[in-house]
C-alpha cells in the first residue's frame, strides 16, 4: 500500500448513478466528501431522503456525504473527480477551469471518446485545465455494485505521486484502486470495450450462439490491443482491469447499458427506437465512429469497430455485418 497521505477533502462532480456511487465509496474510504449535481432535484433529494432517487434508487447515502448544486462551492477540495458524461466532458472542462487552482487532481472517471473530434477524455480535459493534474479512474465498475459495497477493483492513472494518493483517498476493503502512470493505456480501455459490449450484444441478440460471442469478444481485444499499440499505451495494462477487465464485464453482462442495447439492436430494434425519452443512448453509439476515427488517423484497422459505426449509423443492415466480418480474407492470428 502507499505510504503517501490521502486527499483529505474530495470532490465529486456529477450526481448521476457512477458519480454517486464513487462518493459513498470516498466516504466509505475516511474522505471528506461533497457531491456537486446539476440537478436541482437530485441535490433535494439527498438532503431530504439521503437517497439519490432519479438515478440510483433504494441506496441509502451517508450521513456525512454533503451535497451541492453550486459548482463554486464543490471544487473548493483536494481532489475532484469528474463523473460527468463523456461527449459533454469538453464543455464541462471548460466551464470548470477557471475554478482550478494549479496542481489539483482532476480524476476523470467518464469513459468514452470525444465524438466530433475523436479524442480521448484525458485529451479533452487536459487541454480545457491545463493547469490541473490529470489523472483517470477507469475499470470493471457496475455503479450499483460499488454503491452497495460490492467488491470492486479499478485502476487510477496518473504521474506516480497522485495516483499513489489517490488510492490512499478511495481504498478501503470493498474499493481496491490499482495505480498506474499509463493514462492513456487506461483511457482508451474504458472508451472501446462499450463500442465491442454493443457488438457482443448484438451476436447475443441475432442468436448466433456463444461460439460466436466468444470469438468476437476475442477479436475485440486483439483491435483494442492494436490500437493501444499505435497511441503508445502499455500491453501490461490493455491486459488489466481497464482494458480486459473491463471489456469482459461490459461485454458479457445484461445490467450493461452497452451490452442491453446490442442485444435490443439485434433482436430487430433500430437505434431511433433505442433513443427515445427515460432511455438514454449506449455509450458506445457515439463512441463507436469516433474510435474508428481516431484509429484511422494512426492507420490501424479495426474491422469490428468499423462494421459497428456503420451499423448503428445505418450505412450497413443488421444482417450484412456478420457477412461482411466472416468474408475478410483468411490470415494467421
């Protein structure tokens, strides 16, 4: 374990299900804690119920979480982790930089690729707060899971002295953080394997047998391996729990978002049918063409990650996906 002294106060910002649930874990971990929502509701909640009943019900939140709807007020911390979506991430990072005093943590804890501009969340945030210290927590996480107090294992990356105090901050016998300094290892795990839970979804939901889902999710990994490669990030943790790890639960499990939709997707649902009020878009739908994207911009090929952008865009029918994938030319593995 490390022996560097935790954050004493932590910021977590976003009220959603993921937002919440790290909060009840950095409490859990001895911080002192404060949840920012924007959500005038949610904030009502807490107070009056303890309970965050619009995004994760029937969870009972610490006495000693406070919660706020003033941004100015929550980033008065050691720490902040940013638990917002991915594709407004930017925006988010923008409005939160002035805010930022120089050198203070920014854990990114949404996982996804920029959509318009293909790059990865610790891209985004860093070049919107330069002057904070990035760091990433990312892996095989269910929010209500960590919530309960499940077991949970994730990796935080950042340069050495942060993660290490980061750990330190969320640990505890139910919250195990793993340290890395490979954030972009980390980062790209945690955007790809929901484009691929999606795809594994949809063999799911098409009925071609676990033959099938088996190999694919096999394949998954070797293009996520591939591009990892090409952006510089380290085997060691494409095959931990931010890269395998995650792609394994995401990809195999029904309380998947991404893995549901795949399944609904296959089973003859179209994606406007998917989007529709109360029920939010995977988010491997926009990620999925932003990470075919960015892989062609470093000329690596990924054939299941580009038949899934043009599926879900509706270049490529449901039933000529898997054709187009079992006719590429034979090769070695």
């Amino acid at each position: 374990m490390t022996m560097l002294p935790p954050y004493s106060r932590i910021a977590v910002l976003g009220g959603g299900a993921w937002g919440t649930a790290l909060a009840i874990a950095a409490v859990n971990a001895g911080a002192d804690t404060i949840l920012w929502a924007r959500e005038a509701e949610v904030v009502a909640d807490i107070v009056e119920y303890r309970e965050n009943k619009h995004f994760l019900p029937g969870v009972t939140l610490p006495e000693s979480l406070a919660v706020t709807g003033t941004l100015t007020k929550a980033v008065q911390a050691d720490a902040v982790l940013l638990a917002v979506p991915a594709q407004v991430l930017g925006d988010f990072a923008w409005q939160l930089a002035p805010l930022v005093a120089a050198g203070t943590p920014l854990a990114i804890c949404a996982k996804g690729i920029e959509k318009n501009s293909g790059k990865l969340v610790n891209e985004v945030v860093a070049e919107a707060v330069p002057q904070a210290a990035i760091a990433i927590l990312s892996g095989p996480s269910f929010a209500r899971d960590v919530a309960k107090g499940l077991p949970t294992a994730v990796t935080i990356a950042a340069q050495s002295d942060v993660a290490e105090r980061l750990q330190a901050s969320l640990g505890s016998l139910s919250f195990r953080p793993y340290a890395s300094d490979d954030i972009t290892g980390v980062a790209l795990g945690g955007a790809a394997k929901n484009v691929y839970a999606i795809a594994c979804g949809v063999v799911e939901g098409l009925g071609l047998g676990e033959n099938a889902r088996a190999a694919l999710l096999a394949r998954s990994f070797a293009e996520l391996t591939r591009l990892g490669e090409a952006l510089g990030a380290k085997r060691e943790t494409l095959m931990g729990l931010s890269g395998l790890g995650d792609l394994v639960l995401t990809a195999t499990s029904k309380s998947s978002r991404n893995f549901s939709f795949g399944v609904e997707l296959g089973q003859g649902k179209s994606v406007a049918e998917l989007d529709r009020p109360g029920h939010p878009l995977a988010e491997g739908v926009a990620t999925a063409p932003a990470l075919v994207k960015r892989a062609r911009a470093h000329g690596t090929e990924l054939p299941i990650a580009e038949a899934m952008a043009d599926l879900l865009s509706g270049a490529l029918p449901l039933g000529e996906a898997l054709t187009r994938l079992m006719s590429r030319r034979l090769k070695a593995e």
